[in-house]
C-alpha cells in the first residue's frame, strides 16, 4: 500500500514520458543539453535556411573575392566573392538530410536484419551473419569511396550508399538485443496459442526493442555527418557548387586557406560543434533511456528521490 502511494507520487512528480525524459535531461545531464540545443539549432538552420541565409549559395560575385569577415559580411567572401556564412547556413542543410535519411536508412535495414536473424535463428543466421562478418572486416571509408566512385557522386547515392553500409554493420546490434528478449516467457506464449511469426515480431519483439533502436539511432548520426564530409572532402561525396561542409574544406578552401583562412575555420569549426553537440545529445538519451546504466531509472539521483519519498510516506 505504501509502495503503490510511493509510486502514485512519482508518477505524478513526472508527468508524461516525454515531459519527463526532457526534466530529466535539464537536471541531470547539462552537456546532454547543451548537445540537444545544438542538435536543435541544427535542425532549425536546415529547415529555414532559405530564410536565414542573407545570399544563395552559389550566388558569386556578391562581394569582393577573398574579402575578410567585416560588417556585411560576417564570416567572408570566398575566391568567386560568395558569402561564406550563407554557404554554412545551407551546409547545415545537407548534413541534416544526409544525417537523417543515410540513418534511418540505416536503422530500417539493421532492424529487419537483426530481427530475422535473432527470431530465425539456425542455418540462415549462420549464412547472414557470416556475410555481415566479411563486410565488417572491409575498411569504412575506402569501401565507401569506391562503391560512391561506381554509383557517382551526388545526395541520393550518399544516402543510399551509407544507408546501406551502416545497416549492414548495425544489425549484430539489433540481433543481439533480439536474442535477449527472445526467451522470454510472453514470446513463448504467444506462439503457444498459435501466433504467426510476423504478429511476434511487429506486436511483440518490434515494441520491446524500440528503445535501444533509439538510442542506436542517436548514435550514429553523427557519424553519418562526419562520414558524409570526409567523403565530399575527398572529392566523392556532395559534388560542388553545393556547399557541404566538408566539401568547403577542400578544393578552394584548401588552395586558399593561408590567405583567407576564414574559407575552412568557419565551415570546420560548425562541422566540429555540430558532431560534438549530436553526439552528447546522443550519449544523454542513452543513459536517460536505458536503466542499466547510471543515467537511467537506476540512478543515483532517482534512487535517492524515490527513498526520500518513501521515507516521508513512512512517517506520514
């Protein structure tokens, strides 16, 4: 009776899911805020950067060539006069989609992967996750630029290419979460009374592994981004005149970087804030969400909560 009250109380305390995870997430993880704020300015950047940004992208001539950061110009011009902050703003964009759709790409096919390997089991996971062994031991980034140099460079094949690669190497993730919930006594009953394998999977297996599917999806992004730039900084990813970050960085950022270094510094240093801020917004839903760890509903702060209010029930 006093543990249901005790439960009631912290039930109300927390309000909804999501209200909570972000009260958590104020109060008990300040970087991870910080990387949430960048993540959101991210998002809002791509979003309205044909609002924020003061020229187009590829609009030359706008100023003079190779002008330094003055009044009208915040962070420069390049050597064709374009405006550099307006290229950074619509590099946010490219790094957004690319992040977001070469992820979920990514995690839809590790999902399926995982699943059927991890449900099935036997003969077929043995064929499968040899394969995924033999694309595991292949280097990243070469792999990557020779798939991108058949495929051609350009947005949709980077998200497919990534996409694919990622999703390949992320199902041992969601097979091993798989095969932990497999036993359990819910999932044999509902295949004693006769349920199909998709309704296990979809109603029963797919729900239970939402969470850590999250917190894998977190994760990646930022590797996706990084990934993205060191391939169109090689020449391989997004091909110019779109300004994605890493792109900026090489052909004429790297030709004129000693006399107008504000060419690379400013899109380098957005790439570094924006892998920095998605990747402890991603290390903070971790602990926020998974309860094995520190940050999860077995922390030290949320122990210490529950008993003071189990202790003022006690004496109540």
């Amino acid at each position: 009776m006093r543990e249901g009250a005790v439960d009631s109380a912290d039930g109300a305390r927390g309000g909804s899911g999501a209200g909570q995870f972000f009260r958590r997430l104020l109060t008990e993880k300040p970087l991870g805020t910080v990387g949430a704020v960048i993540t959101l300015l991210l998002l809002l950047t791509g979003i309205f950067a044909d609002v924020l940004a003061p020229y187009g992208f590829n609009e030359t001539e706008v100023g003079d060539f190779l002008q330094p950061p003055s009044r009208q110009f915040w962070l420069g011009t390049d050597n064709l006069g374009r405006d550099v902050l307006s290229r950074v703003i619509y590099g946010a964009r490219i790094s957004m989609v690319v992040g977001l759709a070469a992820t979920t790409v990514s995690t839809l096919i590790s999902t399926a992967i995982g699943l059927l390997c991890g449900y099935w089991g036997g003969k077929f996971d043995l064929v499968v996750q040899r394969f995924v062994d033999g694309w595991m031991c292949l280097p990243y980034l070469p792999i990557l630029m020779v798939v991108m140099a058949i495929v051609g460079p350009g947005l949709l094949g980077l998200i497919i290419v990534m996409g694919v690669s990622g999703g390949i190497g992320g199902s041992r993730f969601s097979r091993s979460v798989v095969i932990n919930i497999k036993e359990n006594s819910y999932l044999e009953a509902s295949v004693a009374i006769g349920g199909s394998t998709s309704r296990v999977l979809f109603r029963h297996i797919l729900p239970n592994i939402l969470a850590p599917i999250i917190i894998s999806f977190s994760l990646a992004v930022p590797g996706v981004i990084l990934g993205e730039a060191s391939l169109s900084f090689l020449g391989f990813g997004i091909p110019p005149p779109a300004p994605s970050w890493g792109g900026m960085l090489s052909g004429s950022g790297r030709r004129f970087m000693f006399n107008a270094p504000w060419m690379v510094i400013w899109p380098g240093l957005a790439l570094s804030i924006v892998v920095y801020g998605v990747n402890m917004f991603g290390d903070a839903v971790r602990d926020l969400l998974d309860p094995r760890l520190r940050g999860g509903a077995g922390s030290y702060r949320a122990q210490g909560s529950r008993r003071r209010a189990r202790e003022r029930v006690e004496s109540a």
